[in-house]
C-alpha cells in the first residue's frame, strides 16, 4: 500500500480524451461544400464519404468549423496570382 504524502505533491498531466479525429481538412471542407450545394441527399453524402450519421451532423452542425478553419488558412498558404500581359 502506497503511503500518501500531502506536502509533495505533482500534478497529473492532462491526457487527451476521446478517439481521435479521423476527418481530414479537406475532407470537411468537401463535405460542407456538398452540403451547401444541396445537390445530394444526406444520405448519399454519408455513402460517399463513408460517414457515420453522428458525424455527418456534427458537421452539418458546426462542431468541426475548426478543421474549416485549417483547411481556409492552407488554401490562403497556398493561393498564388500571377500577372499575365
């Protein structure tokens, strides 16, 4: 049995919880694309993507607006003009 000491203690770090995102940016921000176009069902768009009904509506929803985030700021990253005559 352990003996508890009350004067040295450490702080535990954080871990983190729950599975991974396995979502992409891209794929989000396809999803979201196909979603605002209305052209498919959500059915269909589930079938496409292989999505589970749950995390097709957290998308729907907003809660993954973070992985859109990224997605926007690489393609900004990436975006080049050039200047013809």
């Amino acid at each position: 049995m352990k003996q508890l000491d009350l004067f040295n203690f450490e702080v535990a770090k954080s871990k983190s919880v729950g599975r991974p995102n396995v979502i992409s940016t891209k794929q989000a921000l396809s999803i979201i694309t196909e979603i605002r176009k209305s052209k498919f069902t959500n059915v269909e768009i589930m079938k496409k993507h292989n999505l589970k009904p749950r995390t097709f509506y957290r998308l729907k929803k907003g809660n993954y607006n973070h992985l859109l985030d990224e997605a926007i700021s690489e393609a900004v990253d990436e975006f080049s003009l050039e200047l013809t005559y």
